[in-house]
C-alpha cells in the first residue's frame, strides 16, 4: 500500500515540476520578439521589390556593399573597390573566409552567378533594370570580380548596396534552388521556421563574418498586421519592438514605464497613386484637380504619424528634395472648378484600389475617398490582399486610383528610373525620362542635382500622383532595447547591433 | 410568470425590434442627425455625449448615423440573401420530392456535398474567386444556405404528395404545375418561414464577418462589420466604436432567433397540440 502510494507520488511530483528545471545545463535562449506588418510575398531577394522582404532579407543576406548609419555606403562583402577613370570598370575585392549559411565560402564565382541570375530574363526580377548596365563580369581571381559597365552609370554602387544586390551561393542557384521560400545567404542570421503569415524565426548565424556579432542568439519575427494588437504586444512585454507605432496609441504607449518611443522622419514618399492611361485621367486638368481636392497635411497627421508634405516624387530628407507644394495647395473650390472645366461625367464610377494589409493606406485611402466625394467624384473603394496589389494593381496598372508609400532608395535614380515612361501610374512624359535616364550616367552631385531638379519640377507639374508627403516613423521599445538600426533610405531592419541592456 | 407568458413577452420584444429596425433602415436617410460618411478629424474620438449619441470614431465620422445606416446593408443581406436561398432551394426540393427517382438522389447528393463545408470557409472562397463585394456576399450567402431548404421541401413535399387530397386533385386531372402552386407550396411554407428567419440572422452574421475581414461591405459605406473591424485598431481609446455596433448586432441576431423559434412552436401543429 505504502509502496503504491510512493509511486502515485512521484508521479504527481514529475508531472508537477516545470519542464525548465531539467534543462538547467543548457544556455537559455532568449529570442528577441519583433512584430512584422505583414506576410512577405517570397523571400527571394531578387524576386520582387516589396519592402516585407528586402526587410527580411537584410537579415538572411549581405550585399558587396551597405550604407551605414547615416547613409554613407560602407564594405561590406566586399572590403574595398576601385573604379577606373572612365567608370566604367567597377573592381571588388571580396572579404576572405565568409561563409553561406549552407557552408559555402564565398567567391568571385558566387557574385558572378548571382548578378547573372538577375539579369535573367528567367528570373523576372522587377530590379532587373538596375543592372542591365553589366557588360561583363570577370573573375581573375577567387576573391575578385571585375564589373565592366555599357556606360558610366551613377546610380551602380546604390544598387550594390541595395537589398536586391544580395549575394546567393552558386552552388544552389546552379541548383535552381526555391530561394523564395528557403532564402540562403551570408547574413547575421540564419531563416529556420517561416509559418506563413504567423512568423519567421531567425536564428543567429555563428560564422558571420563580423566578430561578435550579431548580439542576440533569435529573432522572432511575429506577423502583426493590426497596430493595436501590436500595441498591446509591446505593452505587455510578448513583443519588444514595434518599428511602426500608430499616432492613436502614442497616448497610450506614453503612459507605459516599460516602453520608449522614438520619432524621426521616414524617407517614404506616400502617395494616391493615379492611372493616368485612361479617361478621365489622361486629362491634365483632372489630376491636377486632385491634388487640389486632397488636404495633404491633414491625411499626414490623421492616417499616418504625421509628416511633412512634399509637392514631388522625392522623399523629404533627401539630398535630391526640392520643394513643389506651393503648386497645388488645398483648394476644394479650384478642383471643383477644373472638374468642371475638364469636361469630367462626375457620376462615372472611380476606382480605388487598397492593399488591405497596410491600415495606414486604407485609412488614408479612406479620408481621399471623402474628399474627393466632396468634389464631387463617384469614387469607390476596393479593398485588395497584398499579393493581388502587386500583381494586378502594380505589375499590370489595373486601378484607377491606388494608395501606397515608396521606399527611399539609396540613389534617385532607384526612385525616379521608368517614370516618364508609363511605371504602374502609365504616365508618359519623355522630356522627363530623357533627363532622368541623362542624370542617371552623369556623375557628381552638381550636376545630376541640376537635372533632377528639372525632372522633378516636371512631375510636380504634371501630377501622376497625389503627392502627400513623407511621414514620421514612431518606433516603440521595451526599454532594455538597446541598439537597433534601420537602414536609412531603405527602410529594412539592421538587428546586429541589437541587444539586451 | 409562466413559461410561456415570458416566451411570449421575449416574442413581443423582438418582433418589436425588428420593426423598428425596418423602419429605421427605410428612414435612415430622413432621421439620421449628421450623414455616415462625413468625415470631421477635429472631433475624432468624442466619447457618447448628447451632441453624438454614440461618439464618433477614428474619422470622426458620427456613430449613432453609421449603425443606423448599417441596418441598411444588414436587413439588405439578410433578405436579398434568404431570398434566394429559398428560390433555389424551392426548386431543387420539389424538382427532387416529386421527380424521378435518379434525379433526386443527384440532386440531395449535390446538396449533401454543399452541406458539408464549413460555412464561413466556403463563404470566404466563393468571395476571394468573384472578388470582394457585398453583391458577391449576398450571392454566395443565398448558395451555401440553398441545401438547407432544399431538405426540408424535399422532406415536406414527399410527404404531402401522397396525402389523400393530393392524390384526389391528381385523380381529377390537375395539370402538375398547378397541384404544385396550390396544393404543394402553401403546405410546407410554414416550415420554409421559420427556416428563413434563421437563415436570415444567419446571413447578417456572415456578412458582418466577412466585412469584418474586409471581404464583404467596402468602406465607407457603414456596416456593422465593418465598424467592428475598425475599432478594433481603437479598443482602449476609443471602447464605444467597438460596443454599440456589437450590442446592435447581437440583438438584431438574438431576435430574429426568438421569432424563428416561437414561430416554430407555434406553425407546427405536431406541438400546438400537447
């Protein structure tokens, strides 16, 4: 009986110690939670240009080189390069010893095979353009690669450093390896889960070529589209950053002694997007309407974190800004009026398309859709998944009207090349294409500075965008955060630095 | 008070409500004090006060306007989508009650398989294959609840056709069509309008759901799902964007409910006579 019972109790007694209490000889990992907004559509670097992935990537991947801090484009991969007199020749010279995460050691063979997928017409990556430059690429030897350009071509080494310059190993892309969903590169952080639409788990890659970094052993990064449960999870504690926190709840957020806020200006340029291919589009007096009918500074501070408004397609803290938004200043009586002398059929049916992952659009897309009405359009929304909004509304123009913001890009060119010669908004205007294609093989900041100006003012004039403006960025931290970095310009997260206090 | 004096008295109320609700879906554009889509962002968040009702929300559009047009597209739902749920399931029960044998065992089959999804889930496929929508909504709504009355007009119409006075009509000569419209069809409606009150709280619930995920009603114009999806961005602010549509969403289902169920007690003569 005695016997029975000794048993009955270490059985209660093994049910009822905590799992961890076994586990003591093990280092206790402790991931860091990070809330992602949305469900990237692949991982494959050079498969898309969506940030969700390139914010992923910076992560999984390196580039040859990367911008810094402040912007500068600093080595990375590669710890020097020359470029010749003419610019046209770009030499690398590759870092030694750095490893794939599937054990490869990069070499001048990788940067060749991954610059050549690229440009593949197989590949179909909508960065392609970047990199139609490359006349050649030669490999003399195992840690060099010689770039030998078509022309001198300003705008390269922003493409190098940019997340879709992202080295892969040759090995799988001989392999026709599915990047896309089993990304494999030299970064700081190794993929090991992806549960679509919950979460990416990253885990610190211990071979990474920066000693002692990256800080923290896991990344978890939890897909939260909706801002208030993300919020809550950095109020409790289950999540410790949120990089993107919603005007409404900096009150909220204020109050919490655990958490910080940080505020500062995004390079995004959000914009209404307008199909300018079709009536009543196509018509001058029609966009500019818009611009008149939209109060930007209000949808700045209502929709998103407030902003500063700009009056062309260049993000505000940029070298290149300059300002426009004297131009078309809120005015609801002057659209009416333009409507009117236009010739528009107000009752025909608007469009507008809104990628319903992203609150901030929807909402923005929400307050455009009001003032337009009381303009007196006919405008309806349509709300789309973001796999949809890329491929029909993006890819194949079919909107009238559409709400987005656009990353900064390391080199103007990088936001401005294909404007001027139709882009999803299917505006045509070859003066400015002539002069943005002419900035783009010009070299020195004077002087492309004098033709972007000039390109600028053109779309400034010419509207295929209800240009709202650049917005704040509160960032959220729990307050043992210490250290992280977004890239400037591109808008992905730089954890490496990253630590707990 | 007896059981049935409260039954009686739940009854009462929730047919009042519904009328009310049918009133003020009618009226809706005459009593509204502010209109549902005028956006003031100066008064965003105002809490309930005598000036609005209910507050306002994140645009500082007016509440109380908003769920009172938001009736609209429910009742709208509720009745386009039970419509033609009982015309296609009317036809597909008695094509199958007084067909042929073969094609009653393909149709019941076809209805059986359509039974068998989970409502919601075949809701959001059919959405996401026509595109999102309240006219796909209502569409899809009127399909997936087709089977239901298609079994309970199958299962009527086996048995009133061989009821005597049937037969006699038969005997007399009576064209098929006819012997439908007048012997068939009134008998089995008082089954057919308690499955459609049902139905009917059913299919605002969908709705409400599926604009709630964004897939039904597009904003802005107001549906109580879709205010619902908004104030979920605004709990601790804003808690009243979040009450009012839910507390009117549940009463309108809970008494569309209570009339399905007491008018079931009530039509069926099997318990009227206990």
């Amino acid at each position: 009986m005695i016997k029975r019972f000794t048993v009955a109790l270490v059985l209660v007694l093994m049910l009822t110690i905590p799992g961890g209490a076994f586990a003591n000889g093990e280092k206790e990992i402790k991931p860091l939670n990070f809330a992602l907004s949305g469900n990237p559509d692949t991982l494959d670097p050079q498969a898309t240009s969506g940030t969700l992935t390139f914010q992923v990537d910076k992560s999984i991947f390196d580039t040859l080189a990367e911008p810094d801090e402040n912007g500068v484009i600093v080595p990375a991969l590669a710890e020097s390069w020359d470029v010749s007199e003419d610019s046209l020749v770009w030499t690398f010279h590759l870092r030694k010893g750095v490893k794939f995460h599937n054990g490869d050691t990069l070499s001048s063979a990788d940067v060749k095979a991954t610059f050549e997928r690229i440009v593949d017409e197989k590949t179909a990556s909508p960065n392609k353009k970047a990199f139609d430059v490359i006349k050649s690429i030669s490999t003399p030897d195992n840690l060099t690669v010689v770039f030998t350009l078509d022309k001198p071509y300003a705008p390269f080494l922003g493409s190098i450093a940019s997340g879709w310059g992202a080295i892969l190993p040759k090995s799988l892309i001989d392999a026709d390896h599915d990047f896309g969903s089993e990304p494999v590169g030299t970064g700081p952080y190794v993929m090991t889960e992806w549960v679509r639409d919950s979460k990416i788990v990253l885990s610190k890659n211990k071979d990474y070529w920066m000693v002692g970094y990256p800080k923290i052993d896991q990344i978890n990064m939890n897909i939260i589209p909706e801002s208030s449960v993300q919020m809550q999870g950095l109020v409790s504690g289950q999540l410790d950053i949120v990089y993107m926190v919603g005007n409404d709840d900096v009150p909220i957020l204020e109050k919490s002694e655990d958490v910080k806020l940080v505020k500062g200006l995004t390079s995004l340029i959000m914009v209404m997007a307008i199909n300018c291919s079709a009536a009543p589009f196509d018509n001058l007096k029609v966009r500019q309407a818009l611009n008149y009918a939209i109060d930007k500074q209000k949808v700045l501070d209502t929709a998103y974190a407030g902003g500063k408004p700009i009056g062309t397609f260049m993000d505000y803290g940029n070298a290149y800004y300059k300002d426009f938004t004297n131009l078309y200043p809120y005015n609801p009586e002057k659209a009416k009026q333009l409507l009117k002398e236009a010739g528009v059929d107000l009752s025909r049916e608007i469009k507008m398309y809104l990628p319903q992952n992203y609150p901030p659009h929807v909402k923005a897309g929400e307050m455009y859709q009001e003032m337009l009405t009381k303009v007196g359009l006919n405008v309806k929304i349509q709300m789309v998944d973001w796999s949809t909004w890329i491929s029909d509304v993006y890819r194949k123009s079919q909107f009238d009207l559409t709400v987005i913001g656009h990353t900064g890009k390391l080199d103007p060119n990088g936001t401005l090349s294909g404007y001027g010669k139709g882009k999803y908004v299917q505006w045509n205007n070859d003066e400015a294409a002539s002069l943005i294609e002419k900035a783009a093989v010009t070299m020195g900041y004077e002087e492309r500075k004098a033709l972007y100006d000039k390109a600028l003012g053109i779309m400034a004039r010419e509207v295929p965008f209800v240009y709202t403006g650049s917005s704040y960025r509160i960032q959220g931290f729990r307050k043992n955060i210490d250290g992280f970095r977004m890239t400037p310009n591109l808008d992905t997260f730089d954890f490496r630095w990253t630590n707990f206090k | 008070m007896t059981r049935r004096s409260i039954q009686n008295l739940f009854f009462k109320t929730a047919v009042l409500f519904i009328i009310l609700l049918g009133v003020t879906a009618v009226t809706a554009p005459l009593i509204v004090p502010y209109s549902p889509t005028d956006q003031d962002v100066s008064i965003r968040f105002s809490p309930p006060d005598t000036t609005h009702l209910m507050g306002t929300d994140n645009f500082g559009r007016d509440l109380f306007s908003r769920i009172l047009f938001g009736s609209q597209s429910a009742l709208i739902v509720g009745i386009v989508s039970t419509s033609i749920a009982v015309f296609i399931g009317m036809i597909i029960g008695l094509w199958a009650g007084l067909g042929s044998k073969i094609s009653d065992s393909i149709l019941m089959l076809l209805m059986d398989s359509l039974l068998s999804f989970p409502t919601i889930l075949l809701a959001i496929t059919v959405v996401s294959f026509f595109g999102y929508g309240l006219v796909q909504v209502m569409l899809a709504i009127g399909v997936i609840f087709s089977p239901v009355f298609a079994r309970i007009v199958r299962a009527e119409a086996l048995i009133i056709k061989t009821e005597s006075f049937v037969e006699a009509s038969r005997a007399l000569g009576t064209p098929v069509f006819k012997r439908i419209f007048i012997h068939i069809i009134p008998n089995l409606l008082a089954k057919v309008i308690v499955q459609s009150t049902i139905t009917f709280a059913l299919a605002i619930v969908i709705e409400a759901s599926l604009s709630y995920l964004g897939l039904g009603t597009q904003p802005p114009t107001p549906s109580w799902g879709l205010m619902l999806k908004d104030a979920k961005d605004y709990l601790i602010q804003a808690p009243w964007m979040a009450v009012y549509p839910g507390l009117v969403l549940a009463f309108t289902v809970f008494s569309f409910n209570i009339i399905g169920d007491t008018l079931s007690e009530k039509l069926n003569p099997r318990i009227l006579k206990q």
